[in-house]
C-alpha cells in the first residue's frame, strides 16, 4: 500500500519510522525487493558536500546611529551588494578579496573570497565590516567601519541559488599542451587526469531521478542545521538524456536552497579556493526522501554502477559550447581511481567529499529517526521531463551605441 507524508511523520513524531541511508537502501533492495523495502522503510537519508559556487549569503547588519544607507559594502575587503535596502548585504561566494597580495603575485592564486567569509561567520569569528554611502536626511551617516558576527548581525540567510547538480560533468584536458586551471581542479595535458565533482549514490537528486518528493518547500539538512529547497536551481535542466530508470546521463536537475546560517556548522560551510579559477563555498546538504511506493524504493536503490556521467575536454569543447563527449563511464569506475576514454588510462579524484556525504546522510538519520526532525511535503513539484523547463546558451545581441552612449533598454 502506498504511504502518505502525513503518515510517514505521524511515525517520526512517535519515534516509529524506519529510517536508511541511500547506501543502506541499497542492500535492502538487492536482498528484500523493492515492494518488501518500500514495506519496510519510511525514508532514506542523503547527501552530498562539494564545492557550489552558486552560493551566497543574505546579511542584515541592523542600524547604526546615526543611521546609514549602504551604497557601497565590504566584508573582510570582499565586496558585498548593497543594492537592495539601507542595511541588507547580499554577499557572493565566489566575489574576490580586493586587494588580495597573491592576486598580484600570480593571477590564479586565488586565496580569499566570499566563501571564506561566510564559513568564518558561521564559524562566530569576527569579520570587518566596512561601508561608504552618499548620506540623506534620513540617513545621515557616510562611513563606517565595524567588526560584525553571527551574534551580531539581526539576519544571516544562508540564500543559494543553485546547488546540489543532479549528475555532473567529468573534466579532462584532452586538447591543450599545457596545465589548464578550471573549476574542477588543475587538468594535466594529455589527459593526464580526470576530475569530478558528485555524491554519486548518495547524492539527492539522483535517488529522485523524477522529482517526485523534492520539491519547493521539502526541508533539509543545509550546512548542519535545517533548510528548505525554494526553488528550481538556476540552470535546472531536466530534459536531458536518461537511462530506463530515469537517471540522467549528464547534467540536469538542481536545487535552490536556504536556511539560517546562525544553525549551521564550520564543518558543513567550507571556503574554497581553487587555483587559477577563483574561490568557492563547499556547502553540505542531505535530502530526506519518503519511500511512498516501490518505485520511490527502487530509485533510491541507485548504485554508482548504475549512474553513468559525460568525459568534457574542458580545453577546447567546454569552453566553446562545442563538441561531445569523449566517453561515457560509470561513478563506480570514477571512485576506483581509474577509467579508461578510448584506448588511454586516466587517472580520477574527486572535489567533492565522499565520507562528509556520508556523515550528512548519518546525522540526518539520526535527526529523523528521533523525532527531530519531519518531512516538508512540497506545495509545488520542480519542472521535470517532459516539461518545457530548460537551459540554452546566451543569445549574444550585441548592441548599437549611437554616439558612444550605452542604451538603457530597447
């Protein structure tokens, strides 16, 4: 018989339910069936933690007096949006450290960004402030500069507008001589290795291949505390290539997500800097998935042999948008170490943490199965296949400048 959210939570709230790993489903279902396991279990328990540049932080700094209208705003000499209301800060994970000494030592090395200042926020440490305005009648105040912090500040949204990708490229460097410094790591010529950035069978997308449990206002684990998917991602593409069980065989679904920061934990926000790209917020996030019939069983049985990602030359068809892909391999293949693209040995590694996706699925478990923690029955489902929901290329128009002048619109 089919469950119902309401009566997967009744058996949370009573310490009741049955709650696994993505992992744990895994041998239910090989040794019980999916019909038995779909008896059996309430929910299983996900998770990933790898870098989403898609990140950001919402901050409410509180008024100072006299008061102030921020029209320009820094963060430990990272530079945050003050566009939207006298004290709001709107502070990106991959803005770059003005000023930052090994930008001017060696370009690439990237060593400080947003993403560092919202992990030491999260961590309570203080970071300066400090903010120039034009001044009003009703807000006075020019300059200002303060240590803030977690405590401090009235606000800190954790606000991200795309994370946890549903299935990801493999990037290689097939065509350049040379090292080539991308998101996904240092590529070596020749295709030396091989980088990757996905939970595999434990990430939450690919146990809900259909979207049929995630959805706008499904509650989760974010960053060590609790968060909500509000949101289809940017860039959220489900109409792509998939396998008999609806598994995309690239790139598709994403998430948008928040929660507060002043729940979440230094070991779940982490900043990153990636050499010869920029920096970058590795954001921990585990999705709970109710069993509410066999086929959500049997999705969530999903191995790493079963997922199957695109090898990228990100020297040459990533960056033009051109090209396809050089292989197809398994995730199973990609955590040996090794995959084979044509007739060549590559060697793989990860960005992103196989034991802290782990750790998220564990945590969140426990959360549910002591009655912590309910299941957010979603009010809107996200676009999925078949809709007309997708992603394309920029439609580069460039404009006329009549006189040098920049047009506002046309």
């Amino acid at each position: 018989m089919p469950k119902s959210y309401e009566e997967i939570n009744e058996k949370i709230g009573k310490k009741q339910a049955v709650v696994v790993t993505a992992e744990e489903m895994i041998g239910i279902v090989e040794e019980k069936g999916a019909a038995a396991a779909a008896r059996d279990v309430d929910v299983v328990t996900t998770g990933t933690f790898g870098p989403m540049c898609s990140s950001a932080a919402l901050l409410n700094a509180g008024h100072s007096t006299p008061r102030m209208k921020m029209t320009r705003a820094w963060l430990n000499d990272v530079p945050a949006y003050a566009g939207i209301a006298a004290i709001d800060l709107f502070l990106g994970a991959t803005e770059l450290q003005e000023g930052d000494p090994a930008n001017r030592v060696f370009p690439g090395d990237f060593t400080y960004g947003g993403g560092h200042v919202i992990e030491h926020l999260v961590a309570g440490k203080d970071v300066l402030l400090r903010a120039t305005a034009y001044g009003t009648d009703c807000y006075p105040r020019r300059e200002l500069e303060t240590w803030v912090n977690i405590r401090t500040l009235n606000h800190a949204t954790l606000l991200n507008p795309r994370n946890a990708y549903q299935n990801y490229n493999v990037a290689v460097n097939a065509s350049s001589g040379r090292p080539i410094y991308t998101y996904l790591g240092i590529l070596r010529p020749r295709m030396a290795n091989a980088c990757y950035c996905s939970a595999g069978q434990l990430s939450p997308l690919l146990n809900d291949p259909q979207y049929r449990t995630i959805g706008i206002g499904t509650r989760i684990f974010l960053g060590g505390g609790t968060g909500y998917v509000f949101y289809q991602g940017t860039q959220h593409c489900p109409n792509v290539d998939r396998d008999e069980a609806g598994v995309p065989r690239e790139g598709a679904g994403t998430l948008a997500v928040t929660g507060d920061m002043k729940q979440m934990r230094p070991e779940y926000v982490r900043g990153v800097s990636v050499t010869g790209y920029g920096v970058s917020l590795a954001v921990g996030i585990g999705v709970p998935i109710p069993i509410l019939d066999e086929d959500m069983a049997r999705a969530t049985a999903v191995r790493d042999r079963d997922i199957v990602a695109p090898v990228i030359d990100y020297s040459e068809s990533y960056p033009t948008n051109s090209g396809i892909p050089l292989a197809w391999v398994s995730y199973e293949q990609l955590r040996s170490g090794h995959i084979e693209v044509g007739q060549k040995g590559v060697r793989t590694a990860s960005l992103s943490s196989l034991s802290k996706a782990r750790a998220i699925a564990a945590e969140l478990k426990e959360w549910i199965t002591e009655g912590r923690f309910q299941l957010g029955k979603p009010v809107d489902p996200l676009p999925g296949p078949g809709s007309e929901y997708g992603f394309t290329p920029l439609d580069h128009r460039p404009p006329d400048r009549p006189n040098g002048r920049t047009p506002r619109s046309r």
